[in-house]
C-alpha cells in the first residue's frame, strides 16, 4: 500500500490490488480479499455474526454454486468483475419459494439486495469475480456508481469516504488541482474528506465510485 497527499483537505491512499490477501471461505466456494473497512461500536450477537463494521468493501471469487451467508441489518450491493456471472434467487422466509431472481450476467452488472435475505447463487458458467459492498444500516449509508466515461465529478460536502476502484482497464484520476493518479484494473484510491471537491478521470476504462457516510453516534433503539 501506498500513500499519496494532495495539498488540499481530502487524504489520499492508493490501495494496490496486488497487494490484497486471499481469505478461503469456510465452505470452500471461494476466496475473499478485503479491500477497506470501517468498524463500528457493536454488540456482542453483531459480534458473532460478522458485522462488526460500519461498512466493507471486497472483492470475491465465487468457484460453485450455493448459499450466501446472511447479515441482518445489512445492505449489499454486488457488481459483476469477471465471468459468465450468476444468477441470485431470492426466496421467501421458509425458503420453499423464489421471490425474485437478481441476475448478474454482464460484466459491471449491479445487483442490490437485503444481506438478511436468504439467497442462493447459481453460476451460469464457470467461476466468477465480483465486487462485494456491505454496509450497516443503521450506522452508515453507502451507495455505488458505474464511471464509464472520462470527466468531472462532484464529492458532495460532508462525505466521508470516497472509494475509486479499477473495474475495467487503466483509468487516471486526480483530486482538485492535485496530481494524477493511475489505477489499473483491481486498484482503488480511497478519498477520506468532510468537505467538497471535484474529482476528474481519464481513460477508456470503468470505475466503481462509492460514496459511503458513517453516523458517529448512532441513535440507540427505544
């Protein structure tokens, strides 16, 4: 990992692909490698059931079909990277019925669902790789574009994090009036600020832009 500062407000980190670390998962359907999080107060059940961040970015590749595992309070967003894709039934409470069928079939497709959702993936053929944003959400708000066009874009005021990730090809990107910054498939630049700025990009390539916000002191439930 390596880090690069502008003059201005926003913190920049140039968060290298090649750098992530492969995590098995427990049933042998795939490997996760984390690209950034960020964690908040919990309890002990959130604990224990693996949600023990504010928000979390990966990047997953799916060998079989199978399960996902669940995560309430939890809203996910997956992306298509790379594969023929999958095709994601969503079935009711006792798990006799299909509800709805989110299908990820072309590459940078998005699907958005509930994480507490019962959810079985099927591969359409072979394995795939998909970007994986998890966020709770009653700490935090997330959302995720597709940038497939060079230009100029807006960080909102009061932004948290901004998080740049190489989708398809090598893509340039600067901060302000600061230096450009190449990010080749696989790599992210993560922006931390809490005010506005513009951000331009260059290239024929595609970016995955997500904005994510965390409430510092959450309300607690009645």
């Amino acid at each position: 990992m390596s880090e690069a500062r502008t003059t201005h407000a926003p913190r920049l980190t140039l968060l290298r692909g090649a750098d992530r670390v492969a995590s098995p998962w427990k049933n042998g359907g795939g490997v996760t490698r984390e690209i950034a999080a960020e964690f908040a107060p919990v309890s002990a059940d959130e604990v224990a059931h693996d949600v023990a961040f504010a928000w979390r970015v990966s990047v997953a590749d799916v060998a079989q079909a199978g399960p996902f595992s669940r995560f309430a309070g939890v809203d996910r967003t997956l992306v298509l990277l790379e594969g023929a894709g999958m095709l994601l039934d969503e079935h009711d409470a006792g798990g006799a019925n299909v509800l709805s069928t989110h299908a990820l079939t072309r590459v940078l497709d998005i699907a958005r669902f509930d994480g507490a959702a019962s959810i079985d993936a099927r591969l359409v053929d072979g394995a795939t790789r998909d970007f994986n944003l998890m966020v709770r959400r009653d700490v935090a708000h997330g959302s995720l574009e597709v940038w497939r066009e060079a230009g100029s874009h807006r960080i909102p005021a009061q932004t948290d994090t901004v998080l740049l990730y190489g989708a398809q090809g090598v893509t340039r990107a600067r901060v302000e009036d600061g230096e450009w910054i190449a990010l080749e498939t696989g790599d992210t630049l993560r922006i931390d600020s809490t005010q506005a700025a513009e951000i331009e990009t260059q290239g024929e390539g595609a970016l995955l832009a997500i904005t994510l916000n965390v409430q510092r002191h959450p309300k607690k439930a009645p």
